[in-house]
C-alpha cells in the first residue's frame, strides 16, 4: 500500500512539475548567434521572477520521451540547421501530440528545413534578411496576452527576416511594416510574431524578433517574451 501511494505522489509531483517548467534548446548547426547567451541568462532570470523551472542546454539527447515529459514548454531559442537526428524528432513530435508547446525565437525559423512537421510547427521558414535596422510593428491582436502590452505601433530595432511556406494556419499577432525600413519581402502582410493552436489545448507561438543582445535588456520585448510563456502555461488558451 505504501508502495502504491509513494508511486501516486511521484505522478502528482512530475506532473506538478511539467506544469511549470520550460526548456529552453539552442543548438546551433550553422550560424551562431552571439545573443544565445544573453537569451539564455534572461530566461534563467524569468523562471526564478516568476516561479517557474527553467532548463537550458544545446545537448539534443534530451529529447527523448522520458525527460521531455517533465516540461510544459519548448523554446527553439536562436537555433539554426539540422539540430535533431530522427529519434529526437519523433520524440518531440509526441511530446507536441500529447499537449505539449513550443515557442520559436527569431532563427528558429532557420532550423530543420528538410523536417516538413518542424516547418508547420514552426510556422514559416527563414528566406534572407536586410542588416539590422529600425522598423515600425504594427499590433495585430490588441487583446492577445501576449501582445496587449504593446503599444499599437512599436519602434523597435532588429534583424527582420523574410519568411517562405508561411503557415496557413497562423494567427498574426504583430505585422511588420515594410513602408518602414528597406529589404522587406513579404509584402503588406509581413507577420513577425504569431502562434497557432494544435487541438490539445496546446500552441505553436513564433517571434522574430531576438536577434541582437540588446533585444533581452529592452522592457517591452522581454514582456512579449513572458507573456509568450506564461499563455503557453494557462489553461484557458
């Protein structure tokens, strides 16, 4: 009997956990990014701010069933190329079918193009870019947790990428203006942050921006990023 109940606290617990924890992945099979190390120090800041465990590492073993159902949350941050073999994929992909979700920073969009599942979770894929510039974002979805701190036209700057095999399923929190800087591809309907929901009460979100280690010191942006992980948290998407 004390076996039973033992092993009964141990599923409440692991659950309790998976509730509130993140992974936060940057491996890199191409170019690396040199503001991974400011990313990862500001999620690691986030998680004990706001209560919630946060796992940080480049190592793909970890995506394997038994240690991906400790999180609640996968962030891709600033990865780029072929960063999972097969049985990682399938690993991550069952975690994302049994309730997962995911967050894409900026370069996730440069990852596992050959990965045709990763490439709708994702919800677009990386084409080129124009050098790091100001440009005006334009909000989308004012009632989104994830974007109603954000004012209706934000100037920020960043590497704004262009995308391809955009999603059709995405809903566009913010759009990038393209009347505003120079090397915009996409047209009028430029979307640089998004998510899209999966059927389990589970989303797939993406932002674009993230480039620069100045983008995790500026208020706004770390607000985005936070209210990212904690929609990924709740229950009531």
């Amino acid at each position: 009997m004390r076996i039973i109940l033992f092993l009964i606290c141990l599923l409440v617990l692991s659950s309790i956990q998976a509730q509130n924890s993140v992974l936060v992945f940057h491996k890199t099979d191409g170019f690396h990014h040199e503001s991974i190390k400011a990313g990862c120090e500001f999620f690691q800041q986030l998680g004990k701010e706001n209560n919630f465990q946060v796992t940080i590492t480049d190592d793909a073993s970890i995506f394997n069933k038994k240690e991906l159902k400790n999180f609640k949350l996968v962030v891709f941050l600033n990865t780029t190329g072929n960063i999972l073999n097969r049985k990682q994929e399938k690993a991550f992909e069952k975690f994302m079918t049994n309730g997962g979700n995911f967050l894409g920073i900026h370069s996730a969009a440069d990852t596992e193009y050959d990965w045709e599942w990763y490439g709708q979770l994702v919800g677009a894929y990386f084409v080129s870019h124009p050098k790091a510039c100001e440009a005006e974002i334009q909000l989308n979805q004012s009632k989104h947790p994830a974007v109603s701190h954000l004012p209706e036209v934000w100037k920020r700057t960043d590497e704004w990428y262009n995308y391809k095999f955009v999603n059709e399923d995405i809903e566009v929190l913010l759009n990038l203006d393209e009347t505003t800087y120079e090397g915009g591809e996409n047209g009028k309907e430029h979307p640089i942050a998004w998510y899209h929901k999966l059927g389990n009460d589970n989303v797939a979100m993406y932002t674009g921006g993230g480039h620069t280690t100045e983008a995790y010191q500026e208020p706004l942006f770390k607000e985005h990023l936070l209210q990212c992980v904690l929609w990924a948290f709740s229950e009531n998407k």
